[in-house]
C-alpha cells in the first residue's frame, strides 16, 4: 500500500474505462479514495495516492429512452393481450417503479378516493402502497422498507376500469367460476394482502419474478419497434411528461418519491417535442430582438 502510485490509480482507471459504466468507475474512485484516506488518517499509510488520480466522470446517470406521446401510445396498444400489459399501464401512467408495482396489495388501494398509497420496497414477507417493494435475493423473496422518507408517498391514479378487471380477474380464481361464466362476482371477497399482481397460475401471494417481467418487456418492445427500452424508462417518461406539461418539480418528485434535485438530475430527459417547443418559445423571444 506504501508503494502504490497515482499512475497506477490513473492506469486502472483507463482500463476501467472499457468494461465498467461511467458512474460504475466513478463509485470505485470514491470508494477507493474513503478507503486510502482512513488508511492515512489511521497512519497506516503516508499518503492517499488516490487524491491525485484523475477521477472518473460520473456521466449521465440513469440514461434511457423517453417516450413522446404517440410512442407511449403505439406502445401501450402493442401490448394488449399480453400477461404484463396491465403492469405496463400503471407504470407508464403512474411512474412508480417495477419493484413497487410488483409488491402492490389490493389492501394499498382507495376505491373511494382512487388513490395508490405507495411506501416502496419488495423483502421476504412484504410486497404496492407506494409503501413497500419486491426484492428478489438467490436465497428468498422480501419486502422491504423505504430507504428515505420520500418513498412513502399517496398517488393519485386513473385507470379505475383497469383495476376493475384485474379485481374481477381473480374473483374468479378464487373459487375457481371458469371465465365468462354468469355469477355474481360481488359475492367473491379477494383477500386484502392479495397481490394485485401475482404470478400467472400461482397462489395469489406469490410474486411474479422482477427480472421476469424486465425481459417479456423489452422482448415485446423491441418487436413493437422500440429497441433497447428498458421497463424503467416507462418512469423516466411518465415524469418528463408531466414536467413537460408544465407541473411543479416538487409536485413530480412527491408523486414519484424522489428528491427534486434527483429528479431534474437523473429524470428530466430531453424529448423532441419539448426541443421543438423550447425553440418555438425562444424563436417568439428573439423575433424584435434579431430581425
């Protein structure tokens, strides 16, 4: 360690270069740097051969795809019929995460007000009240708690008749009444902690797989002509538009459960309309100005 230089700090970083994302090597020199300053503090070394590295640029975090309208459209009409459309929907309509729509339970819906109580976080025995969320370990299946108070959020949500079907969905799996059968489905009591959204065939608690999920939607959106979009970037989509449209960054980053500075940093892409629209909006603000 008392032999390390910062030539060799600056030499795994090219090499880093190639394998690794830019915020990926980025976490690795603050890590590295934490790590050697202890070391010096504790004197266990002279010198952090790291403070002189030239660090990684953490580039642009949570790159994606943003959608405009007609393509959030096209998409969402592409995937009727599908067994994930319905969770396709809610989360291009109400940008909570995979994970959180995953781990959504009927018990986190408010018929009355249609609202969506989401306090993130999937763990071993929790699952959406923008309130928990799935979480998938080799071992076991989890809901856990929200990491910042920001998580924990009440959103404000459509798709009523959406719900309605899924709800009459498994009223009938319940008691087994074969689809299309003439019953009265209101006599049919869906357990509260249900997952809205379980695997297909399975016991009505039991979670579909987040990775799963990932891959049916970027195989189908690759066949509707959307290549490379990831099921996150249906968020990233849900809260440009609404910024797009004019509503507040504090209002957006409540709905979504993010800090507002994470917001603009990490979500607040560029879509062509906006572009269009911000040069229309300048081009009126220079017309007695450059004319």
């Amino acid at each position: 360690m008392q032999q390390l230089e910062t030539r060799e700090i600056n030499a795994l970083y090219l090499k880093l270069d190639e394998a690794l994302a830019p915020r990926t090597r980025h976490f690795i020199h603050v890590v590295l740097k934490s790590c050697l300053t202890a070391a010096v503090r504790n004197r266990l070394i002279v010198r952090n051969a790291a403070a002189d590295a030239d660090p990684p640029r953490p580039g642009d975090s949570e790159a994606g795809q943003v959608l405009d309208e007609n393509q959030l459209t096209a998409l969402i009409n592409g995937f009727k019929g599908s067994s994930i459309y319905e969770i396709v929907c809610v989360a291009a309509f109400t940008g909570a995460r995979r994970n959180e729509i995953l781990g959504s339970r009927w018990s986190d819906f408010n018929e009355a007000n249609k609202t969506l109580r989401v306090e993130r976080a999937l763990e071993a025995n929790k699952t959406l009240r923008v309130e928990r969320a799935l979480e998938y370990t080799r071992k076991h299946i989890a809901y856990k708690s929200p990491k910042t108070s920001h998580g924990v959020r009440t959103i404000t949500i459509g798709l009523v008749g959406l719900r309605r079907t899924e709800r009459e969905k498994y009223q009938r799996i319940v008691p087994g009444v074969p689809s299309g059968a003439a019953v009265d489905l209101s006599l049919v009591r869906v357990p509260d902690d249900a997952l809205v959204f379980p695997k297909p065939g399975a016991a009505l608690m039991m979670p579909r797989h987040p990775d799963a999920v990932t891959k049916h939607f970027m195989e189908r959106a690759a066949q509707l002509g959307f290549p490379g979009l990831r099921f996150h970037d249906l968020r990233g989509t849900h809260e440009t538009h609404l910024l797009d449209k004019g509503h507040p960054v504090h209002t957006v980053a409540k709905r979504c459960g993010h800090d507002p500075a994470i917001l603009l940093r990490a979500y607040a892409k560029r879509t062509n309309e906006s572009d269009a629209k911000a040069a229309v909006t300048i081009g009126e603000l220079t017309k007695g100005i450059l004319s």
